[in-house]
C-alpha cells in the first residue's frame, strides 16, 4: 500500500488569518469551493497546508480526499483532524494580489497577473515509470554502479536535457560517491524530493541530519543537475515553495510570511484502517538547536532555481505564478524596512551554515554574498510588468548599494590596513574617513604579519566601531562567484587562498574561517560552546562541502590548477575516512571530534567540484560577471539632489575596477 500524501501542521494559535485580511478580501468570493469564513473560524491552527496534487497516474495513490477542498491536517502527535485545508494553496493559486506588509513606498504591492483561474499548484511528476524510482539501486537513475557511465539519454528526467556522460572511466570513489548520493535521496509520495543530511550507519541519535536541509541541498542538487537529472531538484523547489507559505510560530510569535524552512523530513503518519500517509514536517527554526532563524534558505532557494532554469533550460519552472509569487515573498521579508543603516542584511547569530553563536550576528558576510546573489538571480528572473516593476527598482536599487558598501568597507588588504592603523576617531561629520568609528587597537595581531602583499579579502562583519576581521571562507568564495567584489579584489581573494594555502586548506579544504576563537574570546564570544572549541566544527574546523564553491571560485577567475590542487588533496581522504562532515585542528589533521561520517554535502560537494572541472560552459552558468549597468545606478540621487557628500560617488572610481 502507497502512503497517502500531505503537509504536517503543527498546532498553531487561531489567528493566522489576521495578517492576510487584505489578501483574502481582494478574493473573488466564487471562486472558491469552499465557505471562506467556516474555514478560517473552523480552523484551530494558525496553520494551513497546501494540498498537493499529483499527476492522474498518481491520484490514486497520493490523494484519497476526493472532495475539493477538503483535507486532513495531521498534528504533530499524529492526530488527525479534519478541516478545509487548501485554503493557503488556493490563496497563492487565486489571488490576484499579494498585498505586502513591509515597505510599500518601494513596492506598494506584489502583484500576481492573471492571479484568477491561473494554473494551480500542480507536483507533476517528470518521470514517466513509476519502477525507476523504485529501484533501490538506482533511484534517479543517475548511479551506475557497474562502470558504465553511459546511455543515460533515456534518463533526461524529461527536459530534454541530455545526460552528460563523463568523458572517461569513473573512478571507484567517484562510483562510491554517486552510490552515496543516491542512497541518500528521499522519497515523498513515490518521488524525490531531497537528499538527507547524513547517512552515518553508525549514528545513534541523528538530531535532525536525517531531514533534507535547504542550504545542504544545493550541491546534491548541482549534482544531479550536471548530471542532466532535473526531477528531484524541480520537485524539490516545489515542495520548498508550498512549505514557504506556513506560518510557524516561536513561543507564540510568527517570524515573517516568506521564510523558507532550514529543513524538512517525510514522515509517516498511521491513518484508520492499516493505512498510513506521507507528510512533509518544516523546521523553521522553532525546533532547531538555539532556535536559529534560516535566513540562507530562501536566498539559497532562489540560487538554485536560476541554477535549475540555467542548467536544465527548463525556464517555464520560474515563470510560474506560484515561482514567481515565493521569489516576491523571500524578497520582500529581504527587502523590508527596519531600523538598519546599511544595504546589508541585518541577521541575529547562526542564521547561516554557521548555524551556531560564533559572533557573527549583524552584518555577516555570508549572508550578504547569498544575498547579493539571490538578488541578481531575481533580477533575471522575476516577470517585469505594472505589479513587479517597483519591486525590480528596488531590487537593482539595492544590489548597487550592497556592493559598493561590501567593496567599500568590507574589503581589507595591506594599505587598507594601514589606513586603519592611522585612522582618527570620533569623526562627527558626514566627511568622517573612519565612518564606523573603528578604533585601531581593534586590528588583530595575527592581521598584520598575515595578510599577503598581492592579497586580501573581505571582512566577517562590519558594525559600528566593529570590524569583525576574521576571514569566513564561504562569504569570500561566494563574493568572487556573484561578483559582489571587484575583478581585483576577486582575484586577491584567491591570491590570498593561494598565499595562504598551509592555514586555509592544510590537510583538508578548506577552513570555514580562519583564525580560530581562542581562551577568552571563545568564552566569551561562542559562550563557552564545547562543540565549537578553537580549531573544531564552526570555530576554525575544515568543511570539505566548501570544495564546489571553491570550484566555482577558482574557475571564474582562471585559476584551474588551484582548484584541482584542492580536489586531489581531498581525495586523497574523503573516502578512506568515510565522508566526514568536518575536520579539525588546525591545518584540518583529524576527522571532527563529533562530525557525522557520510555526510551527504560532504560527498556532493565533491562530486560537483569533479563535474564542474570536467564541464567548463557548464560552470559558467552558475556565476555572475560584473553587471556594468548596476554600478551606474547611484541610489542616493546624487545628481538630482544636488547633495554635496556621496561617499559612494567619491569612491566611484576606485570601486568600478
Ligand atoms: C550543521 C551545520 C549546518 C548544516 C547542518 C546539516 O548544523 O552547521 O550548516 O546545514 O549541520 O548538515
């Protein structure tokens, strides 16, 4: 017997609806097949799934409700109790407005097109046979464990896309590494939609590394889809979506409408009469370690769907009214305003793949690169037309604004430093040179000795009289793939990489941040956290998941050789120490003290850094060049106010090259 399938809702306080009165109004009461006001006061959750719907070959199996409208809501202890509950789905699926909270003098609204009678949600399934995915072996069809890594046409996932073959024999990790990744899809309704975090055999309490997490994804999902395997990442955007629209409450308050879970896990609910059901259950951060806000997933989110359209062809996914709608959401909960100062994103601790405190609340770089990117990747994305285009103003608005202040403040090198070194404080004006009011003695010692002439890099934080000058290698990596920095301080990243290669790469790449938090600072700053002491996991551990994004780096700007230097050092490992999720000391020696082995971002991080070297056009694909036209757009209108002081524009000239 199939499961049936649904979203599981956790118990929520009865006034969920409250914040969408301006939504549902603008409905078109006919519309519906259900009595508006019985399913708001008839629903005791704040809570409401979308009802998924599956292709006719699937309905039998994965929809037993047959009367419109009406679903299951299944509670966290598995209880089930019946009320209307496609209401959210039929929302996004009907409205032709999505009125927004947040910012409207930028915006004033989102507007869906067409919003009635436009396609509804729909989960096709790509796969023609059902029995492909049920082969254990084999799930998507991607692993062949014989050696034959060809005549994998038939395979295309339906996009047309043709599978690329390597152009020679796999070597056994590589086939190890694709077993692993296959092995560690998961299932919903008969079709994959994820892959785990961590498949450790020996794993006795696996916390939540046995749900799908967003962030960890995306290198399975760039795996698969160099592979020409589109289905499992198509479907998994979908699903993504429709858990996007959940409202999700901490301790009674709901963080904003467009957040994207940090991770979801299939479970299986037993129904009446021996039967059971499949439900999708999110965490957004209420049942995490720390309570962690996932700030990266939904920039993660639309990285990858530009990643899909770009690597499949397959645009009409983004072009969708429901697509496009969580493209808006994720923007508009990016792009509200709030007390900040800044361009940049303002993020409590954790939020990232550092999803721990590690001192890095504020303006981390991380997020700002995700950030960057996820906005020129909705800037090709998003449909312009009389409801979007204040949106895209503000979206080219801020992307100009964002990089000039990350390559304006953030960047160091040795003459940056210098300048530090001499700054005057306590400037009170708006011509201050030392404008956060940094004081030098704040320079770290280890700074001055280790920064390369030919190098730099971009800082982990900036705040006021606060410059976080520890070096996160994902943020900079990132920062050279969407050129959220300048051609040049790109390549002094790499520069400094290179430079530096004994205390970031060691044994194993790369470090997660260099240097480590140390004595008082790691007391005071991590809180005495036992499990990021100095030179383990966040805390200055190696993370070989960073080896695509290093990939990616390194083959934008031309640097083949150093990206290859990585790979082999990590092959020399990954698979004779079972695919650790990190490392520790400090130049990366051992297996992390308490890494999970098998660690599926481990193993796609990998295999993706394999394909992309093999596939140079296709790398191409996933990373941004500098967009002229942004740098022109001045936010400040200096021009037209006539404003005598515009730092930016002061710095113009030495920021466009
Ligand atoms: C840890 C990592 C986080 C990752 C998760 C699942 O919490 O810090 O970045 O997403 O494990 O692998």
């Amino acid at each position: 017997m199939k499961p049936s399938c649904r979203f599981l809702i956790s118990k929520k306080n009865p006034v969920f609806f409250k914040h969408h009165h301006s939504l549902t109004s603008n409905l078109s009461g006919n519309q519906f097949s259900f009595d508006k006001n019985k399913q708001f006061l008839a629903c005791p959750f704040r809570n409401l799934g979308f009802r998924t719907i599956f292709n006719e070959a699937q309905k039998s199996f994965c929809v037993p409700n047959s009367s419109l409208g009406q679903s299951r809501l299944t509670t966290r202890d598995g209880r089930g109790v019946s009320v209307v509950a496609s209401c959210a789905s039929q929302i996004r699926e009907f409205s032709t407005s999505v009125e927004t909270r947040v910012n409207d003098k930028n915006f004033e609204r989102i507007y869906v097109q067409n919003g009635i009678n436009v396609k509804p949600l729909v989960v096709e399934r790509i796969d023609k046979d059902e029995n492909v995915l049920g082969a254990e072996e084999s799930r998507l069809g991607v692993l062949v464990d014989d050696g034959e890594s060809v005549n994998r046409e038939n395979l295309d996932g339906g996009l047309g896309v043709k599978i690329i073959s390597p152009k020679r024999e796999e070597s056994d990790m590589e086939k190890e590494a694709w077993k692993l990744l296959n092995n560690a899809v998961v299932m919903y309704c008969g079709s994959p939609v994820g892959t785990v975090a961590a498949n450790d055999p020996g794993d006795k309490m696996p916390l939540n590394y046995d749900q799908v997490f967003i962030r960890d994804f995306v290198p399975s999902a760039l795996a698969f889809l160099l592979r020409g395997e589109g289905e499992i990442v198509k479907n998994f955007l979908l699903h993504t979506l429709q858990l996007q629209s959940w409202e999700k409450t901490v301790d009674c308050y709901s963080p904003g409408q467009g957040l994207m879970p940090a991770s979801f896990k299939v479970r299986t609910v037993p129904l009446d009469d021996d039967k059971f059901e499949e439900v999708l259950d999110p965490d957004f951060g209420e049942s995490a370690i720390g309570r962690v806000a996932p700030v990266d997933s939904g920039l993660w989110w639309i990285i990858l769907l530009r990643a899909y359209g770009k690597l499949t062809g397959d645009y009409a996914l983004q072009e969708r009214v429901d697509v496009q709608t969580g493209i808006k959401l994720i923007l508009n909960l990016c792009l509200a305003d709030g007390f900040d100062m800044f361009p940049s994103l303002l993020v409590t601790d954790g939020s990232c793949m550092i999803d721990r405190r590690m001192g890095i609340h504020g303006h981390p770089l991380e997020i700002q690169a995700l950030f960057y990117s996820a906005l020129r990747s909705s800037r090709e994305m998003l449909v312009v037309n009389d409801g979007s285009k204040n949106l895209v103003r503000a979206v080219n608005n801020r992307l100009s604004a964002l990089s000039f202040h990350i390559r304006e403040y953030y960047w160091v090198d040795m003459k940056k430093i210098n300048e530090i070194y001499r700054y005057k404080t306590e400037e009170y004006s708006t011509e201050a040179t030392n404008k956060f009011n940094i004081y030098p003695e704040q320079i770290p010692s280890w700074l001055m000795d280790w920064v390369p002439e030919e190098g730099g890099y971009l800082i982990g934080n900036l705040q006021p009289a606060h410059m976080d000058f520890r070096f996160f290698t994902l943020g900079n990596l990132w920062s050279v793939v969407s050129s959220l920095g300048t051609p040049k301080q790109n390549e002094a990243i790499l520069n400094l990489i290179e430079a530096k290669w004994d205390d970031l790469v060691g044994n194993m790449p790369l470090k997660i941040c260099y240097p480590a938090l140390e004595s008082e600072d790691w007391r005071i700053i991590t809180g005495s956290d036992p499990k990021n002491t100095p030179w383990s996991y966040h805390n200055g551990g190696s993370w070989p998941t960073l080896l695509w994004q290093f990939t990616l780096a390194c083959m934008k700007m031309g640097r083949m050789e150093l990206a290859q230097k990585a790979v082999a050092l990590a092959e020399k490992r990954l698979h004779a120490d079972h695919w650790p999720e990190y490392y520790d000391t400090r130049t990366g020696k051992f297996i992390g003290k308490q890494a999970r082995l098998y660690q599926t971002w481990t193993v796609a991080g990998f295999l993706t850094s394999k394909v992309l070297l093999e596939n140079p056009e296709r790398a191409s694909l996933l990373f941004w060049d500098e967009d002229y036209e942004l740098l022109e757009i001045c936010v400040c209108g200096l021009s037209s106010s006539g404003r005598k002081r515009c730092s930016r524009f002061a710095a113009k000239s030495q920021i466009l090259v």
